[in-house]
C-alpha cells in the first residue's frame, strides 16, 4: 500500500474515529453548512443529526455569540488555518 492508499484508507476511517472521541466535533462546509457531528456533539446541543446536517452552525447559538464568533474566532481560522 502506497501513502496515497494510506492516506485514503485513513479518510475512509475518520468517521469512525470521531464517534470514538468523548470531545463534541462537527465538520462544516465552507458555507457554514453542517456535514458531519459524533454522537458527542449531538447530545451536548440537543440535536440529532439529521436536525443538523444541511443546517447552518448558527443554528446552535443566539445572535450575540454567533457576531462574537464570526468577530474574534474566524479572523484567527482565516489567518492560520
């Protein structure tokens, strides 16, 4: 196996690996767009996934914190990655 089938075998799996995780991890699309939550997550805000999934992150949050996150933790992502 060469590291471009490691590497794709290892994408496969990543789903899996994030149910295993106790932290709560959801994956957007670059619309903000939810693609992807573990288990943890959907207990820790109350939803099921398919509640979610195609839903946008500002969903889960009031007006307020969803202007703090896009003032103070999106120039960071922006800038770093």
């Amino acid at each position: 196996m060469n590291d471009t089938d490691q590497n794709r075998t290892s994408l496969i799996d990543l789903p899996a690996i994030l149910e295993q995780t106790s932290s709560a991890i959801a994956v957007t699309c670059a619309d903000g767009m939810f693609i992807f939550m573990n288990q943890t997550h959907q207990e820790m805000f109350g939803y099921d996934d398919e509640e979610l999934i195609g839903e946008s992150w500002e969903k889960l949050y009031d007006h307020e914190t969803v202007k703090q996150i896009k003032e103070t933790v999106f120039p960071i992502v922006a800038e770093k990655g």
